[in-house]
C-alpha cells in the first residue's frame, strides 16, 4: 500500500509519455538523487533507448494528425510500460503485491493514455498547429516534474495526478461531439481514397452512404 500513490502517478504519467517516466526515474536513479528508483531503470542502455524514443516523441508529439497516429500505434505501448514500471516499483518478483501494482498502473496508464489521444483528436480539428505544440510542451513538462514530485512527495504528487485523470476525462466527454466528427471525417477520407482505387483498379465502385 505505500508504494501505491507512487504506482499510480507513475501509471497516468507513463499513459502521456512513458519514455519520460522511464527517463526521469532512470535520471534521479543513477544521479543518486533518489534510492528508492529500480536498479532496471538506471541502466544506460534503458536510459539511451528511452532518451531516444522520448526526442522521437517530443518531435511528434507537436505535429498535427502525427501526434493521433503516434497516440494510435502507443495504445498498447503506453499501458505496458505503465505496468512494467510499475511493477518494478514494487519490487518483489512475482509477489501478488508486485502483481496488482503492475495491474494498477497499468489500467492507470491505459485511462490516461485514451484520454490524451482523445484530447489530441479535438485539437486537431483546429486549422492552427500551435495549440498542438502548446499542450504537448505542457504534457512533457507535466510528466517530468509530476514523477520527479512523487518520488519525494508520493500522497501529494497521487492526489494531483488524481485530479488532472479526472479533468482530462470530463474535457474529452465535453469535446467528444468535436471528436466524432472528425473520425467521422477521417472514415470519409479513407472510404474516398479506397474508392478511387478501385476505379482505377477497373473495379465496381460502392455507392456512397
């Protein structure tokens, strides 16, 4: 139970940029800052590895339909790390306890992960790139300073990361009319381009619904 506040912080944070929860554990870790990051976290081929993916993320994070697709191909990523880091803040291999972390951190991460893409996909009906690059800086500088806080401040850091699951999820129920016009959009896109192949192909084109 007392690492349970811990797990879950790190499970919103890991569904909005796992690659920053891994690098920042991994930072405080081997800088000796903090001695309660896994010894798995701290290692410098995990460390290279998440440093890498985390600039890929940042790059795409912040361009406009990339960062849906990069959320799209992330929905399993994002809550598998969320339980691995979560288990591994656990600790004891293969105790029940290490277990119902992984569980819990992982659901975590999976909610907080579907509401970022759902964030992302109505911000993305807007024409202007800059509200895409405004809330992924924010996301980035949310993670890292949210899981840096809950390595020190766990209760504290739970309580916040609480509240900010809770409001992303009550934005996205606000915007999903916004949000289901545009896969409705994106369905019409995709239908259009498969019917232009076909015409091309000498194929029977169905009519349109």
């Amino acid at each position: 139970m007392s690492v349970l506040p811990l797990v879950f912080t790190s499970g919103w944070a890991s569904g909005i940029n796992a690659y920053a929860v891994v690098l920042v554990f991994g930072l405080l870790g081997a800088t000796g800052v903090s001695e309660e990051v896994p010894a798995a976290l701290q290692r410098p081929d995990v460390l290279l590895v998440a440093g890498v993916l985390f600039l890929c993320e940042a790059v795409a994070d912040k361009v406009p339909y990339v960062d849906s697709v990069w959320d799209a191909v992330h929905t399993v990523i994002r809550p598998i790390a969320g339980g691995v880091v979560a288990a591994l803040l656990a600790g004891h291999d293969g105790s029940l306890p290490q277990l119902a972390a992984g569980a819990v951190g992982g659901s975590t991460a999976l909610v907080s992960h579907l509401v970022k893409a759902g964030t992302r996909i109505a911000v993305n009906t807007s024409p202007e790139p800059a509200s895409n690059i405004v809330l992924s800086v924010v996301e980035d500088l949310g993670v890292a300073g949210l899981v840096a806080f809950a390595v020190f401040h766990p209760v504290a850091a739970a309580i916040v990361a609480g509240a900010l699951l809770a409001a992303g999820i009550a934005v996205v129920v606000l915007l999903w009319s916004r949000i289901r016009r545009y896969l409705r959009r994106r369905r019409y896109r995709r239908q259009r381009r498969e019917d232009k192949r076909l015409a091309a192909a000498g194929g029977a084109v169905p009519p349109a619904v």
